[in-house]
C-alpha cells in the first residue's frame, strides 16, 4: 500500500519515521506495555492463554500477532505497527496510518532527511561518535537502494577488504559472496603493549569504545586462528556473552592467542549464565549501574587457563562451502596439497598426498620384517578423501546474523568428496609420484639424490633402509675401477661363463641402483644356465639386495597374455621397482611383456574396476632365470642373457665357499656395494658420459649410454656380445634361418617360388618337384599337418626383408601377376630391414677400439679376474645356491 497520508506523505517515509518509535505510539494507542513482552500472552480482544506475540524486535518494527484475531477473514493482516494499532484501536488500516502520523506531527512538509547512521546507532544503541571510528559510512544495498551504515571488515591480514551494512530494525549483512567475514577495528589494528577487549559483533565493540576502551568486534563468538597474528604483543581481555557458546568461544579463542598475545584474560559480564540467548555487554550495560558493573568485570577479568576443548594447535585453515562447487574443491585441493609438508609433527609425512597416473596415493609403511620397514605407494579410497580433507582444512558455512556472520563448521559433503577422489587432474598441485627408493641414486644430469624425503626433480620418495657413507662428489676413472672391483666380490663363488656375463650382472646391478638416471628404456635381464642349481634365483637376489635392500619380488610368468597385462598393471600400480619371472620354464615372450620392457609409461584398465589407470610411469626392471631359456615373439631383441655355466652334475650339492651365505653377506656390506654403483655411475658423468664404442642398441639406447658406457669406461668388459645368446634362442630368427635356407635349396636359380610350389616340395607327392626337409619343417610350424596357404602367406609376409646373416625374403609378381617368394642378399645400400640377428660381426671385439690412453692401459692391464682358482673351477654355494 501507498495511499497519500497528510497531503504529500506516503506510508514509506512514515514508516522510517516510526521505526524505533513503535513503543512510545502504542502507549499513546492505549495498546499495555505488558502485552509488548515476548512470549504468549492472552489476548485482550479475543481471550485465550498464549495466542497474542509480539515480535523480538517490536520496537523498530511493531509487529504483533494474535491467533485469534488476524486470521483468514479479518479485515486486519498482521505485518506492522499500522496494522497493530488498527487492531487495538478497531479501526481500518488506513484510519490507522492516519492517527500515527498525526500522533507524529506529520504536516504536508516533507521531513529532513534521516542520518542513517545516527538512526542505526540509536536504534542499536550504540554512541554514534564511537560507532562511526568503525569506518562507517551511508551507502545503499540491494537493487531497492535501502540506506545503510556501512561498516569495514579486516581480513587477516589487517586490510579491510570487504563491508558489513547495518540500518534500524535489520539485523545487518556482510558484503554478497564467499570470504566476505573478517573482524571490526575502530579505524586502526591493535599495538603491541596495549589494552584490547575482544566481544562478538561490531556493536558491543562499539558500545565499549564509547566507554573508552580499545575494543575489536569479532565476526562469530569464537576467534579464528588466522587473525591471532593481529595481536602480537597486546594484552587482550575476551568478553563473551553469558552463554554456554559464548563461554566456549572465549575459550577457545584465547588459546589460539597463547604464545602470541603478552597476556590473554576471559571477562564476565553482569546477569545471569543461560544455556543461549545470554546477555551481552549492551544489554548489560541497561541495568542499573550498568556501567559500572561491566567496568568492574574488565578490571576483575581473570587469566585464561587451558582447557581440555582448547584447540592451541589448530592452524586449519577455513574454507566456506557454498554453492560454487568447482571453486571449493579447487580450494580443498590446495590445501591438500600442502597437507604433511609443513610443520614438525612426526605424523606429516604419513598424511601426505601424492598423484600417480591421475589417482591420488599415499606412501604407507608395511609390516615390519626384521629390522627393516619398507615403503608401499596405495591408493587413497574415498573414505580416507573424507579424511584427509578435514585434516587439511575446516570446512564451514556462513549464515548472517543480527551480530554479523554465524560461521558453523560442517562435514565435508558427498560431492567434494566423490569430486576430489575421481578428479582425475589437480592441476600440478599435489606432487606427482614416480616411486620409492631406500639407497641414494642419481638423477638424469647425474646429480646424487642421498637426502631423504621427496625428490621435486625426479618425483621419488628416498626412505634409506641403511646407514650409507656420503657418495663421492666427484670420484676419478681409477675410482669407479676400483668400485667395480668392489662390486665383482659378489661373484666370486658364481659359474660365470666369461667377462660379458660379469659385465652383464654388472650391468643389472647399475639399472637397478641408477635406474632414475636412465631417461629411457631398460632391457629385460636373463640368468640363464645350463644346469639347475648354478645360482640362477640368488644372482639376481644378490643384485636386488644391493639396490634395495630386499630380495627380488617374484612373480609367475604365464603365456597368456591377458594375465601378464594385469600382472604388468599391478607392478606399475605399486611402482614396483625389480620383478623376477623365477624359474621360467617355458618359452619367454608375449605382447604385452614386449611392450612394458620398451615403454615408459604404462596405461590400462584397473583390476576388478571400469577405470583406467591414466599414464604410469614404467621404471621397473624385469629380470627373468631358468635353465637354458628360450624367448620367443620379438622378446629376443628385448634381452640381456647373463649366462651361467657350471661343469658340476649336481653343483647345488658343492661347498667350500668364500662367501657361504652370500646374501648375510651382502646384507653386511650392502651400503659400501651400493656407493660403489653410484660412484662408477657418478665418476662415468663427471667425466661427460663419454661414448664407447659398439654400444648400439635400438630401443635402449639411453641404457647402453649410461649403464653400458659407465662399465666399459671403467675398464669392465662389454656386457653387450651376451645377446647372442638371447638372438640365438629367439624362435623367430630360427624360422626365419629355416625358411631362407629351405626357399634357397628349392630355389637354385632364384626366381622364386610360388605358394603352390612350395607347397608341392613340402607336402606334394610330385615325384619330378625336389623336397627340402628344411623348408618343410618351417613350414610345418607354421601350418602344422597340412598345408594352409592363408596362414602361411601371413607369416612369411610378416618375416620378409628381416635380415639374417646377410640374406632375406622377399616377394615380386611375375608376368601373370602370381606371387613369386625369394632370397635375396642384402649389401650396404639397401635400407628399411631390421640387423642381422646372427652376424658375429656387430659386437666387435674390445681391441677395436681406438687406442687407448695410458690411464686406460694401466685398467687394461687389471682385466677382471680377480680369483682365478675359482674361475678354473666355479660352482655355487650351498644353503641358498639353490632354484629359490
């Protein structure tokens, strides 16, 4: 409604006029003071025990309701003073509005315009001098433009950086949006060495600034942790309303203040404690001797002292929930990111966050064994999102209230939590994680890592399971010769068939501990042997023992290549850093092992769940043993044999060892093994990587700079010439022998021969067309029993041009467009085959190279053969020399 009132007076400006003034025109209605009191009264007009209220705030706005009286057919609608004095006086609304204006003076002048700040101090009685050192300011809000007091807000920092708007009969808004609550200063923050006195909201701060003293508003009735650096050095006196909140808040507050503040003191005001809606200082303030009683309890106010709900230690920070989702988890998650790395709690780095192929993980520690507790990397599951979320931060929500803004804490809800988990990406944020190592290693440019903790450049976490003596800086060529002396103790009791296999174990070793500094590729390494019990499994637990302080972690090599994709998903999952195939004894080979030996990340679908596993990086090194094995698929060109050799017909049965129990052993010297490693590695690096020569190797060629180098640098053999081994078990490359040589002999003029030529000299009874015993056996492997043309066309097509000793297949059409198979020499200018799998020739021999410094004669001289008594008669130790 906006009818005229007095001419030129509508009801809005009649209503500012009577806010604050409701009480004094009802006593002039006639309306009783008693009937104004909160809480049911019965009605005068309609009876009853409880039906007539009046609302809280009846003086600035004059609202009262009665059950009875205001109801669907009442000509009167409760909403305002108006309509109060209607109902007392039995009048119409409008005969209603015209009394009070007259009862107001109101004549066809319009009044001056109100002060908004005055009206809101005497509305909330407050001194306006002292309300106004609050920075206020008149301002409007909201698209209906309402005047306000506009007051600042301090953030942390002590900057004000956002407004709270006060005006008669409201109970007052912070500025729209999150992060808008802060604390109420008049005009200046706090100096060490003086008096403040601390309250809730901007009011009573207001009302004790008018009585003289320094006093700060707090936005809710406990302080938050981050605006205790807001008072170093001050002496701070908590005056809480006389509520249990209020108790509590001061309580807790003033702990957050401890070891900050030269002295923290709780008030208690004059009246009575209630559970809630207590007294505050305004209030008491209207009681008799109001002031004097309320200065009484500053001076008496007594020093705090803990509690047992003190929360000294909570430095969380807050984060608002609110309905900008994507903004609050992008939030969370920086503080999740900083959860564990700072502070000096023992517990930090057990909560810390890591990413690993777009999941969040955490680095546990796993049952102890012994003296020994390793690291596990494991996935964080949802429950432990919840967790670790209210580790890093209090989450809250903000409600305005008369006193300012209500901060409540909150748990984190389903969606934050279920967003973070399956997130996905977090921006860089939380530190990636590449895996764990427990012995100093070297980065790509050949820096040491030998600090524990987590490594920014490499992404690994170094938990040392030893006492390791410091790396040498910068160690010389005579010292990584020397070291690989150190190293080749451990083979002292091994069969070993020639220094390429020494360089070989050698070279394991070397992956193994600097596997960090190789960028790319490792290969697979073999310990194959001629008979069981040579020492196969304890070659490689010697090796894995060195760099990691544990045997070698065994898994079952299977054909089936679906169940080796998910044992490859496992070990990249786990960042397992060394898995032994133990005891193979079947062919080796199959896809997917091909492609995890040559590449550097791995992805594939999770275990038992429809998600991927996102991109993992693939730093593990495979080794496999078994007796004389034999690899098949394109796994040949993938291995690294290291052969055992033993003349012994039951050489698990031998004694009379140097070392007995090699691995007690190694246990004893493993950090002096392991420094040794690094130092050939570190001294090869210092040196600039220098390159050695017939060290090619496709697919490993980072590995054959650095591991491969390193050794040979240091005066080792070449461990490279023990992949003729591996070539010459390759079932491929004897295939492709069998069909080169079996196409050659039926084939002497070199025209080639048709499909259905050859099948007539393999399983034809053509007496007049020659037979070749060769070609027929591959062709059988191929085709089994009988001829099968599709078959056999797809596997030679996928054999041809592959170069072995210095021929291959390949196919032309004749004039009547029949394909014709044939072998053909290679030579020098013909490119696109891959190398000659059997060719003597690529791994030349040592003297090959140029000639040598007189440093290098001087290592050439120490060739290593450092007990020769049991290199004439090598054979294994007993008790653990065994297939174990």
């Amino acid at each position: 409604m906006s009818e005229n009132l007095s001419g030129s007076l509508d009801k809005p400006q009649l209503l500012r006029l009577s806010q604050g003034r409701w009480l004094d025109i009802f006593a002039a209605a006639g309306i009783p003071a008693h009937l104004l009191d909160h809480g049911g009264k019965p009605c005068p007009k309609c009876g009853g025990t409880d039906r007539l209220n009046a609302d809280r705030d009846v003086a600035s706005n004059g609202k009262v309701f009665c059950r009875g009286c205001f109801n669907k057919s009442s000509a009167i609608r409760p909403g305002d003073g108006f309509a109060t004095v209607a109902w007392w006086q039995g009048s119409t609304y409008g005969q209603a509005t015209k009394w009070v204006a007259d009862y107001l003076g109101v004549t066809n002048t319009p009044p001056p315009p109100i002060d908004i700040i005055q009206a809101t101090a005497d509305n909330k009685r407050m001194p306006v001098e002292a309300f106004r050192q609050f920075g206020v300011v008149e301002a409007k809000r909201g698209r209906k433009n309402i005047r306000v007091a506009r007051i600042d807000v301090y953030n942390e920092m002590g900057e004000v950086h956002s407004y709270f708007d006060l005006w008669p009969g409201s109970k007052g808004y912070s500025k729209p949006g999150k992060g808008s609550s802060g604390m109420f200063f008049p005009g200046r923050l706090p100096t060490a060495g003086e008096i403040w006195l601390l309250v809730e909201g901007v009011k009573d701060a207001a009302a004790l600034v008018g009585m003289g003293y320094q006093a700060a508003g707090l936005p809710t009735n406990n302080m938050n942790a981050k605006y205790a650096r807001l008072f170093p050095g001050v002496h701070v006196i908590f005056v809480p309303d006389l509520d249990n909140a209020g108790l509590r808040g001061a309580q807790l507050s003033a702990s957050r203040l401890a070891g900050i503040a030269s002295s923290v003191r709780i008030a208690r005001l004059p009246g009575e404690l209630r559970p809630s809606g207590g007294a505050d200082v305004r209030d008491a303030l209207k009681i008799p001797d109001g002031e004097k009683l309320v200065r009484e309890a500053m001076d008496q106010a007594k020093p705090w002292q803990p509690g047992e709900d003190d929360e000294p230690s909570d430095q969380r920070p807050d984060v608002v929930v609110t309905m900008e989702e994507a903004e609050v988890s992008q939030e969370v998650i920086e503080h999740l990111a900083k959860l564990g790395w700072t502070g000096a709690n023992a517990i930090d780095e057990k909560i810390r966050l890591f990413v690993r192929g777009g999941v969040l993980v955490q680095v546990i520690e796993q049952d102890k064994v012994g003296d020994c507790q390793s690291l596990v990397i494991r996935d964080i599951p949802s429950c432990m999102v919840r967790e670790r979320i209210t580790q890093a931060c209090r989450l809250v929500t903000e409600t305005e209230t008369e006193e300012g803004v209500e901060v409540k804490p909150v748990r984190p809800p389903g969606w934050l939590i279920d967003g973070i988990f399956r997130r996905g990406s977090y921006d860089r944020q939380i530190k990636p994680l590449a895996g764990i190592i427990e012995a100093p290693t070297l980065r790509v440019d050949g820096s040491i890592i030998q600090a524990p903790g987590y490594d920014a450049e490499t992404g690994l976490v170094y938990r040392p399971s030893a006492k390791y003596p410091t790396v040498i800086e910068s160690p010389t060529q005579q010292e990584a010769h020397d070291a690989v002396t150190t190293l080749l103790e451990v083979l002292v009791d091994f069969p070993m068939q020639d220094e390429a296999d020494r360089s070989a174990w050698l070279a394991l070793v070397l992956t193994m501990v600097g596997r960090p500094c190789i960028a790319g590729n490792v290969p697979l390494f073999a310990v194959t042997a001629n008979i069981r019990g040579a020492g196969k499994s304890l070659l490689v637990d010697a090796a894995t023992l060195i760099a990691y302080g544990h045997r070698a972690a065994r898994k079952t090599f299977t054909r089936d290549d679906d169940e080796m994709r998910k044992v490859i998903t496992a070990v990249a999952l786990a960042a397992i850093p060394s898995v032994l195939f133990d005891n193979v004894d079947i062919q080796m080979g199959g896809a997917s092992l091909d492609a995890a030996i040559t590449s550097t990340v791995w992805s594939d679908r999770v275990l038992g769940q429809s998600r991927m596993t996102g991109d993992l990086p693939m730093q593990v090194v495979w080794s496999a043993t078994g007796n004389n094995l034999a690899f098949g698929s394109d796994i040949g060109r993938r291995v690294l044999p290291i052969r055992l050799n033993s003349l012994l017909e039951t050489p698990e049965t031998r004694n009379g060892f140097q070392h007995p129990n090699l691995l007690e052993w190694i246990e004893r010297n493993r950090p002096r093994l392991a420094v040794a490693a690094l130092t050939i590695l570190r001294a090869y690096f210092l040196a600039g990587t220098p390159q050695q020569n017939g060290g090619q190797w496709g697919s490993f060629e980072s590995w054959s700079e650095i591991a491969r180098g390193a050794l040979v640098w240091a005066g080792a053999a070449d461990p490279l010439p023990t992949r003729e081994t591996a070539l010459a078990s390759d079932d491929t490359v004897i295939l492709l022998s069998k069909l080169i040589l079996g196409i050659a002999e039926t084939d002497p003029t070199g025209i080639g021969l048709t499909t259905k030529e050859i099948e007539q000299a393999t399983f034809g009874n053509d007496a007049h067309t020659p037979r070749s015993e060769v070609l027929l056996e591959a062709v059988t492997e191929i085709c089994g029993d009988g001829f099968n043309n599709r078959k056999f066309g797809r596997r030679v097509r996928n054999l041809s041009k592959r170069v072995w000793k210095g021929q291959f297949i390949d196919s032309t059409l004749d004039r009547t467009g029949v394909q014709r198979w044939r072998v053909r020499q290679a030579n020098a200018g013909f490119a696109g085959f891959e190398g000659s799998s059997g060719s003597e020739s690529r791994f030349p021999p040592r003297s090959s190279n140029p000639s040598p410094s007189a440093d290098d004669a001087s290592l050439d001289s120490q060739r290593f053969h450092p007990h020769p008594a049991n290199h004439a008669n090598p054979a294994p130790s007993d008790g653990d020399w065994g297939e174990v």
